[in-house]
C-alpha cells in the first residue's frame, strides 16, 4: 500500500512538542523527509530522534517564527538538506499563559502582552507563508497547513489575544489559498479544540472538568488525532481542498 507522502520534503513549525511532534511522526511514517523546526533546537533534535527511530528521515532546526530573517534562514536550510519544499505546517504558537495574560479580558491586556501574542501567532505564520510559497512555486505547486483553532471560529471569553490571533490565521489562510491557488499551491487551516499537549496543561489544570463538561464526546482531544487531519490535507487526497478550516474538536463548537 503507498504511502499518502511518499517522496515529499516537509517543514514543520513548533514540531518540538505537542501537534507538532505527533505531525512529524506521522509525516515520517507517510513516507516525507521532516525538518522539524522549533524556538528549542533541543526539542527539535528529540523529535528528529523520534523520527529517525520509526525509520524516518530529516534535519532539526531552530527558528523564531516572528523574526523574518530566522523564518527566511529556516526555510533555506529545509531546501538545502531537501532540494525543495512540498509541504508545510505552520504550527508554532503561544498561549495565555505565555505572556502573562492567563485569564485575562481585552480590557486588561498589556500592549506588549499583545504585540507578543500576534507577533507569534499571526506575524509567525504569515512570515512562513511568505517565504513557504516563494519555495513552493519554484517547486510547481506545493501544501501548507495553518494551526489556527476552535477559538479562531468563536468568541472565547477570558482568553485574552489569543482568539484574537487566530482569527487571524483563518483569515488569513483563506486570502492565501485564494492569491496562490494559480500558484498550485492549497493552502487549509486545522482548528482544533481542546488537545492535551504541553501547552494546554496550565488550562487544564484549573479548568478542566469544566471543558470536558462542554465536549460532547466528554473527552479532550489527542495530538495524534490532530496528526492525521494534518496529514489528509497536506495530502494529494485533499486535492481539491484549499481556503478550508477543518475542525477537529469533539463537537465543542456544536452546541
């Protein structure tokens, strides 16, 4: 049976841990050569490992996804060490917590609060698709896939900048896949719900009864079953799919 990426070369953002992490390993697995790149070279390197001893193959880089020119240098190695770019996820993000705005309304966040918050989470992934579609039309044709989330569709109380943001990515992700679909390059968004990964522990811990409360599968998600969404699109199975916001969050934005 072939493998659904068989022979492409693949980036991936924020792949030190979590969706990331999982995302590479199912990449790998399908057959694509990752460069798995992080803010942490080490995480990056331990996912790598992970790779390498599932059988896969790729680099280990280290980027800030809000400075242009470490966004520029990253995708430059990718297609040193690959010859070209296939596929990307622009996965790297930051939450609340991470900038100090934990439960916080608009009217309380700081300006450097949310300067950080976009320049990662919006600025990061528009500085990748910027330099990610320079790669891919050199390439003929290419997929990206944002992470953007359930709270890039809905209001989200107390959560600062952060729906704020990625909002923005899906926004953003449809006006991409609308200027580069001449390009043959498809460009989709995943939006997943609650997911337990290294960066949701904070949430979960002081609110986590209350969220299971509201999914209707009762349950949080996995990295892994952001993984395989991740997968299908960046895929030539999604062939016809690009400008698309897939959520992945149990039912959460059902009800």
């Amino acid at each position: 049976m072939s493998k659904l990426l068989e022979g492409k070369s693949s980036l991936i953002t924020g792949g030190g841990s979590g969706i990331g992490r999982a995302t590479a390993l199912a990449f790998a697995r399908e057959g694509a050569w990752v460069a798995v790149a992080d803010l942490s070279l080490d995480s990056a390197r331990q996912t790598l490992k992970r790779v390498e001893a599932a059988g896969g193959q790729g680099v280990a880089l280290q980027v800030d996804v809000a400075e242009d020119a470490s966004v520029a240098a990253m995708v430059a190695a990718a297609l040193d060490a690959f010859g070209g770019l296939d596929i990307a996820f622009n996965n790297a993000g930051i939450a609340p917590a991470m900038v100090g705005a934990t439960g916080q309304k608009i009217a309380d966040v700081s300006l450097d609060s949310w300067n950080r918050m976009l320049a990662v989470n919006l600025t990061g992934v528009f500085l990748c698709l910027k330099h990610e579609v320079q790669a891919m039309r050199e390439r003929g044709g290419g997929a990206i896939v944002n992470t953007a989330s359930v709270a890039g569709l809905l209001g989200l109380a107390n959560a600062s900048s952060y729906p704020v943001s990625k909002h923005g990515v899906v926004g953003l992700t449809k006006v991409a896949a609308a200027d580069h679909a001449s390009d043959n390059i498809r460009v989709n968004a995943i939006c997943p719900g609650y997911v337990e990964t290294p960066m949701t522990e904070d949430t979960f811990q002081r609110h986590g009864n209350r969220i299971i409360a509201r999914v209707p599968m009762s349950r949080f998600g996995t990295a892994e079953e952001i993984a395989e969404a991740v997968v299908f699109l960046a895929s030539d199975r999604a062939s016809f799919v690009t400008g698309s916001c897939w959520t992945a969050d149990g039912g959460y934005s059902a009800v």
